[in-house]
C-alpha cells in the first residue's frame, strides 16, 4: 500500500475508534453499571437492551480497527524504529484480542441481566475489568510510539511526549482497577487527556502523516 495512503487510513480508522469507544463507553453503555447496586445495573441493562446491543457492535468495530491501525502504524513505523515499532504492534494487538475476548463478558451481562439482578452486576463489574487490562496493554504500545515519536528527528517529538502522557494515564488506570479500586472514580478525569491526545494523533496521521512518514518507509531510514 501507498505510505500517504497507509497514513491517512490509519488516521481514518483511528477516528473511527475514538468516535465508537466514546460512543459506546460514554453514553450508550455510560450510566449501566451502577457500582454497589445489582437492581438498578440489571434494570438499567433490561431497560436500554437495545442500545445494549448496539454498543456491543460498536465494540467489535473497534476493534477491527484497531487490528488495522495496529498493523498500518508498523508498516509506518519501522524506518524509524523497527524493534520498537514491533513491540508497539504486538501489545496493541494483545489490547485488541484482550477487548475483543472481553466482549463475551459484556455479552454475558445482557444475557445475565433476563436472569436475575446480581449476576449482571458482577458481569458488568468483570467488563470493566477486562476492559482496563486491555488499556494496560495499550499503555505499553503508547509509552513506545511515544519514544518512536521523541527519539526519531523527522517526527514531532510534542507529540511523542503526549502519546507517552497516554500510555502512563492508562497504565495508572489499570492499576488502579486492580490494586485501588475505589480510588478509581477520582481518576476518571485524567482520561481526557488519552481522548484529546488519540485525537490529536489521528488526525496528524490524516494530515501530516502522509508527508512526514513517506520518506522514512520509502527509504527504510533509521
């Protein structure tokens, strides 16, 4: 594929992330889970089924974009950084295969919700879970493209620095969520800085990718 082109796909497909994981976290699924309360999680699930079930598509397509974003950025990537790149594609794909499993749980939850009250908290509160392991692996991917990004001289070291701000954001989410999990709430704001910077870089990849990334794939710089 065309690098310019591979950029603005990647740029294209990480929109397309963004928009349906905001869509489904924050507003079709958002209010679900009601932590303590398995009447309300279940009524809540029972209520809104169909937005339920339309959250869940959302979900897996994400993660085919993220599948296709994972491995558009190593072919970017590799003139620059080729071990990091790699290292970078692996996580991001373990993230993805992560979420994607997880969806069985999130499915569980409306199956569960038909059943009784408290197996659907406990699925959705499992959800959640699962889901922030998955960020603990996209952490690490982050954490490397932002050492790509600082290390490289053709590229934006700022925005290295920032994709390195996300990975650590969601690798203190992720341990939070296992090791502190009623100090999670507090956190919650920080995770608008993963949604402006994610943002930031799709759409650097949309515009700027297709003249910064050419040369070093073209010429297998390093």
């Amino acid at each position: 594929m065309n690098p310019a082109r591979a950029s603005r796909l990647a740029g294209a497909l990480y929109l397309v992330i963004i928009l349906a994981g905001v869509w489904g976290e924050g507003f079709a699924r958002g209010g679900m889970l009601v932590p303590g309360d398995a009447a309300a999680t279940a009524a809540a699930i029972r209520e809104g089924a169909g937005l339920f079930r339309l959250a869940l598509a959302a979900d897996l397509l994400m993660t085919f974009c993220d599948a296709g974003v994972a491995v558009l950025l190593f072919l970017l990537l590799r003139g620059f950084f080729v071990v990091a790149a790699l290292a970078a594609m692996i996580f991001r794909l373990i993230q993805t295969a992560v979420i994607a499993a997880n969806m069985l749980v999130t499915a569980s939850a409306g199956l569960l919700a038909e059943a009784g009250d408290a197996p659907a908290l406990v699925a959705m509160e499992l959800r959640a879970l699962g889901y922030d392991i998955g960020l603990g692996f996209f952490a690490i991917c982050n954490l490397l493209l932002g050492a790509i990004f600082v290390r490289s001289r053709g590229l934006p070291g700022w925005l290295g620095l920032l994709l390195a701000a996300t990975g650590a954001v969601y690798l203190a989410g992720t341990g939070l969520h296992i090791l502190a999990p009623a100090a999670l709430a507090a956190f919650q704001p920080a995770y608008l800085v993963p949604l402006i910077v994610e943002t930031v870089f799709a759409f650097w990849l949309l515009l700027a990718g297709p003249r910064r990334l050419v040369p070093a794939v073209a010429t297998g710089a390093h």
